[in-house]
C-alpha cells in the first residue's frame, strides 16, 4: 500500500512540474462552422493569451494587450485582402497564399493587423494590434491555429 502512494505521489509532482513547466497556453473555439480552431501562444517571452467572449487577447507582462483576435466567415478574408491589396493606405508588410498582414493608419493611430484563412474550417482569423510594429510582428510569430 505505501508503495501505491508513493507512487502516486510521484506521479502528481511529476505532472506538477511537467505543468509549471509548459512554455505554451492555448484556448480551443467551437465554431458556427463545426469546426474547432485550437489558438496556441507560444509563452517563453513572457506573453500571455487571454479569452473574453470568443475573443483573444495576446497581452505582454504588464497585461496591455498586444493583439487582439476573433473569427470571421472565410469570404471575409477575401474581402480583406482585396481591400488591402487595392488600398494605398495600407503598407502590406507579408502576403502568402491564405495569410496577409499589413499596416494601416486607422482612427486609433497605426495598426499592424493580420488576417489568416483557415480553410479547413471554413473560417478567417482577423487580428490587430496598436503596439510598435516589430512588437505585434514577434507576437503574430508566436501564434498557431490548430483545426479539429
């Protein structure tokens, strides 16, 4: 019997540490689609992901937020990227095949925003940001989305 104990306690401090130790959080949303969408921040910086109503947050140490995020239909992204790609406000800063991320000068100052298809659940990821640019740039790089 002590010997189940102990290894039963040697099991719980083993999960303790294996947690204590994580270097990622990360929230899954069930979608309108029937899809869900994993969004996992890689935390080893000192960054943190924060959720409020189907919307996330990828704040700093101080907890002011960095980038903001939510879902949109996948025709959305389309209407973006042509928005964005027609528009001589916006200094497009990266563009792939199912990603564009850009700056623009919006009503709140410049914003470094991002908008990532997802196409196997049917949906957009729309993000923003209001801090410096190379600041949002190493946040939006710490940022997967995983499709259940």
């Amino acid at each position: 019997m002590k010997r189940k104990s102990a290894l039963l306690v040697s099991l719980i401090l083993v999960a303790v540490l294996l947690a204590a130790c994580s270097k990622t959080k990360s929230f899954t949303y069930s979608l309108d689609t029937g899809s869900s969408v994993t969004v996992k921040l890689d935390t080893t910086d000192g960054l943190d992901l924060k959720d409020e109503d189907g919307v996330f947050s990828v704040v700093d140490e101080s907890g002011e937020a960095i980038i903001q995020g939510t879902f949109r239909t996948e025709d959305a992204f389309e209407e973006m990227r042509s928005l964005v790609e027609g528009s001589s406000d916006c200094n497009i800063l990266e563009k792939e095949e199912d990603s564009i991320t850009y700056v623009v000068n919006g009503e709140a100052g410049l914003e470094t925003n991002r908008v990532v298809k997802l196409t196997d659940a049917g949906v957009a990821v729309v993000m923003g940001s209001l801090s410096d640019s190379s600041v949002a740039a190493d946040a939006y790089k710490k940022l997967t989305f995983t499709v259940k």
